[in-house]
C-alpha cells in the first residue's frame, strides 16, 4: 500500500471516531469501528489531528466562500440556446434527507437531529470511501474536506466540497473513470444534504441553467456510477453500459456547441437548429423511440435544404452524427428515408465516409505511439468545427519545410564528412614524414594515436553540435526520418479522404496536382504528386518554432 494511501485510512478511521463519539448515548457503531480501526496508528493519527493546526481549515473555507458566487457563476452555463424559450417556475426546495439502509436508533435520537444527522453523514462517507478510489480523492480535495464531511460542520462547508467537485467535472479532458467517481460522491452528498442548499446543482434544465455537474447527473440518474467505473477499469471501454455512454457523450456535444455560439463573433444559429439543440438537451436518458425518430428527420430535412449557412449544417450534422452513432432507430430511420429521396442518399454516403475516416484516425492514434506533433495534425479531424483549408495549407507548408530541413541537413553532414576525410589524411601524411624524419617509429606511433584521436574528438563534438543546431530548428522531436516519412503518408491520406467534407479542400488538392512545384524532394514521401511550395529559408526558423510549441501539447484530450 502506497503511503498516501495509509493517510487516508488512518484519516478516514479517525474522523469516524469522532462521529461516533459525538453521540455518547448512543451505542457504538461496531461495523464502522471495525471498517476504521485496524491498528493502532488510527490512534496515533487521531492524536496528532487533535494536537495539529488541523482546524485551522475552516479559516481556508471561510475565505473560498467569498469567492463561491463567481465560482458558481461560471459553472452554471448550459441551458437552452433559444432566446425565446421559457423557463418554468423554480421548484421549491425540501429539507427531506433521503436514506440509504435503515438507520439504528436509540432512544436519545429522536430528541436530537444532531446527531442522527452526524450519522447519516458519516454513513455516506463509508459510501463514498470504499467505493471510489484514492486518485479521484486527490483530485477532488478529499483529503481535508473529509473531516468536515463527518463532523457536525455547518452545511456550507458540504456547498463548499460539492462546487470543488463540479469544478473538476467542468474539465472536458477528465478521464471518463475518475469522472464517474466524481459524480458518484455528488450522487451520495445529495441524498444527505438538504437539496436547497446545493441549488446550483439542480439538474431540471426547465428551470433555469444547469453545470456541466448537474446534467451529468440528470442523465444518469439510476445508474451506480462507482460500480461502472470499476467494471470499466478492470475490463475496459467496450463494457461500458451504452445508455451511459451516450449520455457521456451528448452532454460533451451540447457543451462544445454551447462554448462555439458564445464566441465573439461567431454567427446566430438558425431557429431550426436552436430548436434541434434544445430538444436534444431536454431530452431524458436514454432517448425515446419517437424523439429519435424526430431528431433524425429534422436533421436531415434541416441539412439538405438550400439555403442552411455552412456553420449550420456542420453543427446540424454533428448532432446527426450523434444520434446515428448510438442509436440502431437512427440508422435505421436514416436508410429508410435513402429510398425515396436522391438528396438523402447523398448525405447519407457523405455521413458515412466521414465517419469512415474519423475511425480511421481513432485506430492509428490508439494503436501507434505516434509523435505528438503529427498527432495534434490529425487531433482537428475529429474534433469541432471541422478544420479549414487553412489547416490543409499550414500541413502543406510543414511537410515541404520539413522536406527542405532533411535535405539541407543531408549536405551539411556530408560537407562534415568531406572535411573530417581530409583532415584526417592531412594529418596522417604529417606524421609519416615525422616518422621517416625522426627514424622513432614507437614513440611517433603513440604521438599519432593521442593527435588523431584528440582531432577525432573535436571533430565529432563540431559534428554533434551542428546536427543538433539543425534538428532543434527543422526536425520534430523524438522521431526518425523513415517513421516520420511513414506519419506523413498517412496524414496526406487523410487529407484525401476528408478533403469532401472541408470547404475549398478538394478543389484545392486537385489545383496541387496540376500544379509543379520548384523543390519536387516531398513528392518523394507522399502518395499522390501534390504541390511542393517554394520556402524561403528565413522562413524556415519562424515555421518550427511554431511546431515545436505546438508538438508540447497534451494527447490525453481523446475522450469519448
């Protein structure tokens, strides 16, 4: 066992003391003493909590409430996009704690709501304990929000814990497990603390906007999240249970959707697709027969109409996407409709192949320990918006740059080459003539030895340093020429089979093929003879620079 991890037992078995004797008229609690208190240092932990400067948290507390109304201002943000729509009454809040288990009593119980209330929250705690795991307990700031969890603190310090835990759920980048655990101890927090007083986590969108938290947990309301998370952990990604991986799923859609319209200067929706949206964000888990029969008729009408603005079909086909990908209606629904309408047929065979090639891209990243800087080429592909032509271009420039890098790196290394020959020659000849000078063959055969390899020495130090000036400047970290030629092709295969989806793409390849470029070396590495452009070399130190810090970027960001 790890040490963190004994901290925390030990933690954890202290604070159930504490709860237990905070009611001394009540008999003990033996399944909790036992659970807790396996040895001694439970003790010896317990005593140095008393004795520390362990109370002193609840000045830090103190201090994160100021600041808790901005905090839960910015988490509050996913509601319906259409200004229109009406929210309804706001429900009224019950003080009612609902339990899990029966609860023992005593007689003392009854007259003091105190202490059964220390009771539930410790008996949530031993939920929440041994069902999650000590990495997500670190995550959230378990580890000194726990004592207020199981003593008799004031409910603000359970609003406090619960913003914190919200806040790491807002990440779209957390791991699909630890976020399971994350909603799991909210899912147990709010069944022992009145709901009034964590409002913010609201979960009926009707009533106003709602966290990323508080639709999660709509969403998979019924489900035991800590049990999924442990099965997907131990048996992996294809047991996760379908409903919870598109409720997972939907709410990372609406989200980027939500992020992209809040833009400055991103253009309206149309009334159709907000409608489409908020219909989709309404919607329970798992969806209705009729509501996907619904969403997919309405997306394909919507996208095959004439005068529907580029942002409005791409958004509009990804909530298609969605609905096609995780529900057999949808595609059923879809091919249906192929048979009698021509326009249909076509956005079906487009829907298709771009999923096609996002699967494509999925499979080469998970199964190659690709380089960071060709993975975040290929990362836009399946992200949204769908890239530009201006990524195809900024792909282009790299590869001939890089293409350029290799050749003008080749020739230094020779020219190093040719000099490190002549010299070496020069030298020999000058210690034969010092041998026949001299007629002292051993001792001039020790003064070759030390000369040569003292020039040898300097030579190869001149050698390493102007291949590394050159690498740093030109070559992505990390990567050898043959294996980079070989992530080149797949990124210009890429490029083809997305090139129908990106606006000017296609016609911008097929201009590149027609076209002969004045530096032909990348025709070399790529499957088709696309355009080689012309690079200046002062351009050069600026384009890698910027590749460099782009090549820094994370690639855990691939969640489903």
């Amino acid at each position: 066992m790890r040490c963190h991890d004994t901290v925390f037992d030990n933690q954890a078995a202290a604070w159930s003391i504490l709860s237990v004797q905070a009611s001394r008229d009540r008999p003990v609690n033996t399944t909790l003493i036992v659970l807790r208190m396996n040895h001694i240092l439970s003790f010896l932990f317990l005593a140095f909590m008393l004795t520390s400067g362990a109370y002193s948290q609840y000045a830090v507390i103190a201090h994160e409430e100021e600041f808790l109304g901005p905090r839960i201002a910015a988490l509050t943000i996913l509601k319906p996009i259409d200004p229109d729509f009406h929210f309804s009454q706001e429900t009224k809040w019950t003080d009612t704690l609902i339990l899990k288990g029966p609860i023992v009593k005593t007689p003392g119980d009854n007259n003091d709501p105190n202490k059964l209330k220390v009771q539930k929250v410790a008996r949530a705690q031993a939920q929440i304990w041994f069902k999650s795991n000590v990495d997500c307990m670190n995550l959230v700031g378990f580890s000194y929000t726990l004592s207020n969890l199981l003593s008799q603190a004031p409910l603000r310090s359970h609003k406090l814990f619960a913003v914190r835990v919200s806040e790491v759920l807002s990440d779209p980048a957390l791991e699909i497990t630890k976020r399971m655990y994350c909603l799991y101890i909210l899912q147990v927090l709010l069944e022992y603390v009145p709901s009034r007083k964590l409002d913010f986590l609201r979960t009926n969108i009707r009533s106003g906007a709602v966290s990323r938290a508080g639709l999660e947990l709509s969403l998979t309301k019924g489900f035991d999240l800590a049990s999924e998370a442990h099965k997907i952990r131990k048996k992996g990604m294809n047991r996760m249970d379908p409903m919870l991986f598109e409720a997972f799923q939907r709410v990372e859609l609406l989200e980027r959707i939500q992020m992209r319209y809040r833009q400055t200067g991103a253009s309206q929706p149309s009334k159709t697709l907000m409608k489409l949206h908020d219909d989709l964000l309404l919607a329970s888990c798992p969806l209705g027969e009729l509501e996907i029969v619904s969403l997919t008729d309405n997306c394909i009408r919507h996208m095959i109409e004439n005068d529907v603005s580029e942002e409005d079909k791409q958004t509009t086909y990804e909530l298609m996407t969605h609905s096609f990908q995780n529900s057999d209606i949808s595609r059923k629904t879809l091919k249906a409709r192929i048979a009698t309408n021509n326009a249909t047929k076509e956005l079906y065979d487009e829907m298709y192949k771009w999923m096609k090639t996002r699967r494509e891209i999925s499979l080469y990243l998970s199964l190659n320990r690709v380089d960071p800087y060709i993975t975040n080429l290929l990362l836009p592909f399946l992200g949204t918006p769908l890239p530009t032509l201006e990524h195809y271009k900024y792909i282009f420039l790299s590869f001939e740059a890089h293409t350029q890098a290799e050749v003008k790196l080749e020739k230094h290394l020779q020219t190093i080459a040719e000099k490190r020959v002549t010299r070496l020659r020069g030298m020999q000849g000058q210690l034969q003539d010092m041998e026949l000078e001299t007629g002292h063959a051993h001792h001039i055969g020790e003064v070759s030895t030390i000369e040569q390899t003292t020039l040898e020495r300097e030579l190869e130090q001149a050698d390493q340093e102007d291949r590394e000036f050159d690498l740093q400047q030109y070559i992505p970290q990390r990567i050898d020429s043959s294996t980079y030629k070989k992530y080149q092709r797949f990124v210009l295969k890429i490029l083809n089979m997305a090139s129908p989806h990106i606006k000017g793409a296609k016609a911008y390849l097929k201009q590149s093929r027609n076209c002969s470029g004045r530096t032909p070396s990348l025709s070399i590495v790529i499957l088709d003879p696309f355009i080689s452009i012309g690079i200046r070399d002062q351009d050069l130190q600026f384009i890698f620079k910027n590749h460099l810090a782009r090549a820094e970027l994370k690639t855990d960001s691939l969640q489903i």
